[in-house]
C-alpha cells in the first residue's frame, strides 16, 4: 500500500513512554530541589532513577532557588510540600511549551505529583519515581481517562509537535475517542490544516517497527535478546529503529517499556480495532482464545510506512513474539 494516501501510522497509544518536553525531546536533565533534612532522600532518588536521564543535579532549597534555575532543566522534582513549589514557580509560568516541568513528592516517598507540564515530562518522571514506592498522580485529563495525550504519541512516533495551540482540541479529541489514528504524509507535499489539526514533524530519519506480543511479566532481557535477534537477522541494528509497536492489551508491562527506553525507543500502543485492519498473515492463538488479532504482527504493519512486513512473527523464550514492519 502506498505510504502516499494518508494511511494510518498508528493507533492511540495509552501506555507509559517517554513524554516529550518544550521542544519535542524527551525531559533528560532534572533538578532535585530538596531542604537540607531531606537531603539523604533526594540522593535516593537520584540513586534510583539517575540511570535514565543524562542529567540528575541535587539542589538545596533556598527561597530563589526555582528562578535562579529557571530554564537550565527540563524537570525540577520538588522534595517538598507541593504548595511551596506552587507558590514559587506561580510566578515564573509563562507557556506551557517553554516551561519547565515540575514534580512534587514528600519525604516518605509516598506520592509524586505533577504540578505543570503533565505531557512535557512531569508525567514520565512521576511514573520513573513510583520505582521508589511513589504512586505518580497524574492529573492530566488523558492520562486519569487512561488515555495518552497527543504530545506523548509525538514522542512515542519520535517526532515533536508543530502547533502547540492545537493539542487543545485534538487532546479533547483522544478524551472522546474521536481522534483515530495518527496519519502518515510523506511528501514533498502542500497541505493546509485547520486550528485543531495537530501537525508532528519526525525528529529523524524512518526506521523500522519492532510489532512485539509477549507474555504478562516479562522481563526486559527476554525482549532485548528477542528483538537483537530478529534484527541481526535482517542485518539491523537498534537504531534503525523507529518505534515498538503492540497493543492496549500490554499497557503497564514494565518489561517492555523498560527494554524499549535501552534501546532509545518509543513504544505505540494500537487499539484493538486498529490491528483487526491490519492483520497479520501467520496464524495466531490470540485470535481464537481472546479475540484479539495476532498483536506481533498486525502492529508492525499498521506502524510501517508501507503496511508490509520485512520479517514474520517469530516465538522467542516461550515469552516474546516479534515481527518487523516497514
């Protein structure tokens, strides 16, 4: 099928991945705003989930503290009450696309609240601190709907939003079900958009879709191992790459979101219906037992440019199903 006739790229994707910030990347360097008697919680933090940014500072509280580091982080995490850091950084908002995320959690570990920029990084590191025990709070109107808003599908596609002002509608879109999926248009093309038309432009170069169905609890080594072997395969490597693929059905599996963030992945999560117009050509139990299509497969297709295979479902470990689209 030509990748020329507006054909679907992807499904709503309702599950964890990293959430872009201001300029279309992923929130990588954070601040640990801490007072000085909670200092020995906020090196645990940083202990804990210092691995999957490229920078984790710890600063003691002081009364300027936010303004004097206003813009050089793309996430401060607040050790602290969230109505000081409320309080403090009221003054300093100014766009949502240019802010910087904020994060409260108290000393007990018990809750990590986004406070701004929910789909800009605040969500993704509320959700990195629940491996602390945190219960992330998220707020945002998708995401308490158990739905994934527009910008998070930006970075799950590795691209990053256009028109910022247009996620207003197509955000109300994906609460109401409404939003279908995401189109491709390669071109060169002209086309003309309308206020509530959210626009994503790829941050790179088109890569590969890993489709991948695995069993519940699988662990991140089982699907690294998986998916280096259907790559090798095709003399690929990780980062040709686009995005992994599955289905709604693998929300929350923490083995797969964890394998993808290794290898610098966005992970796509397609609604049943989408992977029904996209099914596979191997047979699949899932169909027969549950009802739902062969998830491997259907969602490499419908994630690829072409809607074609480059590889068919292969069972790895009793564990991991993997097909390559393109």
């Amino acid at each position: 099928m030509s990748t020329d006739t507006n054909e679907p790229e992807s499904g709503e994707s309702d599950g964890h991945c990293a959430t872009p910030d201001s300029d279309g990347e992923v929130a990588e360097e954070i601040a640990i705003i801490s007072f000085e008697r909670k200092l020995d919680t906020a090196r645990e933090i940083e202990a804990e989930i210092g691995g999957a940014y490229e920078r984790v500072d710890i600063i003691e509280y002081h009364g300027d503290v936010f303004a004097a580091h206003w813009g050089e982080y793309d996430c401060f995490v607040g050790l602290m009450a969230s109505g000081i850091a409320m309080r403090k950084t009221a003054p300093l908002l100014d766009d949502k696309w240019d802010d910087p995320a904020i994060v409260v959690v108290d000393e007990e570990l018990t809750w990590a609240i986004p406070i701004t920029g929910g789909h800009h990084g605040a969500n993704q590191v509320a959700h990195d601190l629940s491996q602390l025990g945190a219960v992330p709070a998220m707020t945002t109107a998708s995401e308490a709907a158990g739905k994934q808003g527009v910008e998070s599908k930006a970075k799950a596609l590795d691209t990053h939003v256009v028109n910022g002002d247009s996620t207003v509608a197509t955000n109300l879109a994906v609460l109401n079900d409404e939003l279908g999926p995401v189109t491709r248009l390669d071109g060169p093309r002209a086309v003309l958009v309308g206020d509530d038309v959210t626009v994503l432009k790829r941050n790179g170069e088109p890569g590969v879709v890993l489709g991948t169905g695995t069993v519940s609890g699988v662990k991140k080594a089982q699907i690294l191992d998986a998916w280096e072997a259907v790559l090798d395969d095709l003399d690929l490597e990780f980062s040709a790459v686009e995005f992994v693929a599955t289905g709604t059905r693998k929300e929350g599996e923490e083995g797969l979101y964890e394998a993808a963030q290794e290898i610098g992945a966005g992970v796509v999560l397609f609604e049943k219906e989408t992977l029904e117009a996209f099914e596979g050509p191997s047979p699949s139990r899932s169909k027969e037992l549950i009802g739902w299509p062969g998830i491997a497969e259907a969602s490499a297709i419908a994630g690829g440019r072409e809607h074609d295979l480059a590889r068919k479902k292969e069972r790895f470990d009793d564990a991991v199903t993997v097909a390559v689209g393109r």
